[in-house]
C-alpha cells in the first residue's frame, strides 16, 4: 500500500515517464488526469465490492472479479442505479483502471477503450462535464505514431499501478495531490500563477480568513480566481467542521478550472458542497442568484491584469460605491479586490494578495483606496517577503479588509524579512508564519514588525498605506571609533609603502631587449616611488 512519501514517490515517478517528452504545464495535466481517472475508477470498484459484501476489498483485483460477475447477472441493472445515485457516475467492467491495466500489463493496451471511460464518466453527471478534456490521448507530444503514444500512456498506466488510492488515511491522498501541483508550479515558473498560491503566503491568507469562524458549521468560503482550488482548500485546515465547508469558486482558464474540480474530489469534498465555475470574473459577476455572500474570501488574482474598465462598470454594483472612479485599465488590481469585497458577508473576513502598488498609487486608485479608509474596510496589511511566487520575483502584500466594523485601524505588518532561502524562491517556514499570525492577532505596535495606525496616522499620510511610512525597520549604524579607524589606516598604509618597495626592487632587476619597454618601466618606477 503505498501511503505519505511513498504516494508522493510512486505519482512523481509517473511525472519522470513523461518529463522528457513536454514541457512541465502540459505533462502535469497528463499525469493530474490519470491519477484522478484511477482515484474514481477504483473508488467505484471498492463501492461495488461494498455493496456486495458491505467491506472493502482487500484487492481491487477482487472487486473487478466481483463486478464482472454481478454484472452477467439480473441484478446489474439495479447495482448501476445505486451506483449512479451514490457516486454520480458508472463504468462498465473494461473501462475500469484494473481492466485497462491489465491489458498494458499484456501489450494490449487500447487508447480507444480509456477515452471512452473518460467520455463515460464526463456523460455521466452535470459535475463531471468536460473534466477530460485537456487530457489529449492522441497527442504528438506523447510520442511520433499510434504505437509510441499508446507506449507513453500505458506505462505512466502501469507505474500508477502502485499508487493505492483506496486505503489512504486521512487526507494523504489530498494532500499528495496538493504536493504535485507545487511540484508542478515549480517547474512551469511563470506560468504558475494561474493555478498556485505557495505553502507560505496561503496559509497566513486562510489562517486570516478563518479567523474566529474556526467552529461555524457550513461555513462558505469565496475564491473568484480559484485556480487549483487550493487556496479554499487551505481553509479547511483550520475548521473544525470541514465536511460542512462550502466552496464556491471561479476560474478563467479551462484547465485549471478542471485541476480545481479534480483537486476537490481528491480531497473528499461532496458534490453537493462544490460551486465551482469557468468563467471570467470581472466581465460578468458571479454568483448572482444564489448565494452571494460569504464568511471568508481568499484570493491570489492575476497581478495588474489587463481589464476592459468600460464605462458601465460604473453602474455595476460591486463598483459603483467608490467615487465613480474604476481601477485602470492597465491594472485591474482594485477590481479583482472590489468584486471580492462586494461578495463578503457582514460578519466575514476577505484576504487578498495584490503587489505593493496598490497601496500607494494615486488617481482612481487613491480614490478607491481612499473611500476603502474612510469606511474602515481596511483592517490589515502585511508585507511578504519578494520571490515568493512562481510568477514574479516582486513583493507581494496581503490586504485584510472587514465590513461595519469599529474603528478605522489599520494594523501594518512588516514580513519581508521572515524567509529561507530555497533554490530558485525563498521561503516561509511554519515559524514565519506562526508569528505573522501571532503580530495580527494581537493588533499592537511591536518595534520595527508591527505598526497599528490609528484613521489619523493615515489621514496625515495622505492615505498612502506604503508600509514603511508605518513600519520603520531600518537599523542604526554602530557608531565608528576613530581612534581605532586611525591606526587601521596608519597599519594599510605601511603595508602599501612596503609591498611596493618590494615591487620596485624587483622591476629594477629587469632586463630589456629595447629602449621603449625600459623607458616605459622606468617612468611606472618613478610613479611607485612616489606614492
């Protein structure tokens, strides 16, 4: 059975078959793809076995024995109706992950057959639509001719084989998922940031927005730029009633949206607890017809993205309270946090990660931000540390906002520091993080990390929210001894007179084949002699 590093090593050893034959972003939807095919393929068969036998199998082999019996039978027509009802999907015996193995394991491995279970599966429920799709069978990439792909498929297949998906405690399989798609984002560099928010800035992200809504019981938690779904997944981390969690998210890309979809299955989220959607945030709000509001609003948006910012946004509801101003069409920075904003229930807590800019350009931007102060919609600010994400070396900060609160304190939090050093990123280890958590939580002013900044501080900064301004955290210069400075200059001194005396004396022993090079040596002599 292979658990914790060991799934980690079999699904990265899937990676290694294809790592040579494309570029990480496309391999990684190869290989997310087929674990997730295996996971609901093997899921169904351990379903079938238990409602034969009401136990698990002790093989997945046994199950299939199990299900190619039952379904020669007059019964099958009845499993196939609980099996819909229950997991949503069915397959037919030759469409499972053991019968395809089987025939890879043979030589006899049919691409026709595994892309009919995937378009089975993507029939089979509204949930499942399109969730193959990237995943292409017939590609080039896999290989020049039938016979070469069907080889690449069917070995990443075969090495799966030793991934036990089944038996996994907790949330090891989840979390091994999670580990890829890093590994993955790592690898794909700046194509990354669509789908990856790292270890360190998402968990003080989720760890701020669960914030004293650790105990509500269907929580919802908001990502319109959802990605890989992780950072709403994050969020479960810190609820004790994380089956109850409700996740509603959008995202841009297709293919992520589908890694988000996969990513919530894999880590045990009910269909009925997934509102996920493909869609373009800015352009059309969402969602507007059920619920709208929600407890905690986690987001990694696109950094000074490009929007259309035409006039009727003006009179859209998640804009129009801020002075008739829009964010700019070159950075649609305050847009992404506006519509966030606008989606936060009274009571909720939204976390957002925006680069620097925002909190100190002028224009429609200080006015947006502005009213944002004037409201006492800005709660917290926290400077991370540059190279954090895959996508861009630049310092990011973390924007807190709250809704009808008290008091319009902002508390400023200087982080850039609290890093490692990791190959190509640097890093916030769990004790960065544990402190960061630690200064917001106690909201006071400690020397050189933390500054609470009462609405008056801000005004007479003109509601510029640089972090500096806040937080001082340069450190005086140690005071020079003179005494000291002196006989060190008087010593380098003496060993430059010495060492070219020792120069001179050695050029002077010189021999010359002609007048020139001599004269030329003779005048570099004089120069020493004079220093």
């Amino acid at each position: 059975m292979a658990e914790g590093k060991d799934l980690l090593q079999v699904l990265w050893s899937g990676a290694d078959v294809l790592r040579g034959k494309m570029d990480a972003n496309e391999y990684k939807t190869y290989l997310l793809g087929l674990v997730f095919y295996k996971y609901l393929s093997d899921s169904y068969l351990s379903k079938v076995y238990d409602l034969l036998n009401d136990a698990k199998p002790e093989s997945l082999e046994e199950a299939q024995t199990a299900y190619e019996e039952i379904m020669e039978s007059e019964d099958a027509e009845e499993l196939l109706e609980e099996l819909k009802e229950s997991l949503h999907y069915t397959l037919d015996p030759d469409m499972t992950y053991v019968s395809i193995l089987k025939d890879a394991k043979n030589n006899a491995f049919n691409r026709e057959k595994l892309q009919a279970a995937f378009n089975r599966i993507e029939e089979s429920d509204e949930l499942f639509h399109g969730l193959f799709a990237d995943v292409d069978l017939y590609s080039n990439r896999l290989g020049t001719g039938d016979q070469k792909q069907s080889a690449t498929i069917a070995e990443v297949i075969k090495v799966l084989d030793d991934a036990d998906l089944i038996h996994t405690e907790g949330d090891v399989l989840g979390n091994a998922y999670e580990y890829l798609i890093g590994q993955f984002a790592s690898e794909t560099g700046k194509k990354a940031g669509e789908f990856y928010t790292p270890h360190g800035p998402a968990q003080i992200l989720c760890r701020i927005a669960m914030t004293g809504q650790e105990n509500k019981k269907g929580l919802q938690v908001y990502d319109p730029c959802m990605g890989s779904g992780s950072l709403m997944l994050s969020c479960r981390n810190y609820s004790t009633e994380p089956d109850f969690i409700k996740y509603y998210g959008q995202e841009l890309m297709p293919s992520t949206y589908n890694l988000a979809r996969m990513n919530m299955f894999l880590h045990g989220v009910l269909p009925e607890n997934q509102h996920l959607r493909n869609g373009d945030t800015l352009d059309a709000d969402w969602p507007t017809d059920e619920e709208t509001e929600f407890d905690a609003v986690t987001m990694n948006p696109p950094y000074s993205a490009n929007w259309s910012a035409a006039e009727g946004f003006k009179q859209d509801e998640r804009f129009m309270d801020y002075g008739g101003k829009l964010a700019p069409k070159s950075k649609a920075d305050y847009a992404f946090l506006l519509h966030g904003f606008y989606h936060l229930k009274q009571t909720g807590t939204m976390a957002i990660v925006l680069p620097h800019g925002v909190l100190f350009r002028g224009a429609a931007e200080g006015s947006i931000r502005k009213t944002l102060l004037e409201n006492g919609s800005i709660y917290a600010v926290i400077g991370l540390p540059s190279n954090m994400f895959y996508n861009t070396s630049i310092p990011t900060c973390i924007i807190v906002l709250k809704k009808h609160r008290e008091g319009r304190d902002v508390l400023f939090i200087d982080a850039s520091k609290l890093f490692e050093k990791e190959k190509k990123q640097n890093v916030m280890k769990e004790e960065h993080i544990d402190h960061v958590l630690e200064l917001y939580n106690n909201r006071k002013t400690v020397e050189k990390e933390a500054y609470l900044a009462s609405y008056d501080d801000i005004v007479a900064n003109d509601f510029n929210l640089n972090i500096p301004r806040y937080v001082d955290t340069t450190e005086e210069e140690e005071e020079i001894d003179l005494k000291a400075l002196t006989q060190s200059m008087r010593e380098t001194d003496k060993q430059i007179k010495e060492e070219n005396a020792a120069l001179v004396g050695m050029m002077k022993e010189l021999t010359f084949q002609d007048d020139a090079t001599k004269e030329a040596v003779e005048a570099f002599i004089r120069v020493l002699e004079e220093v």
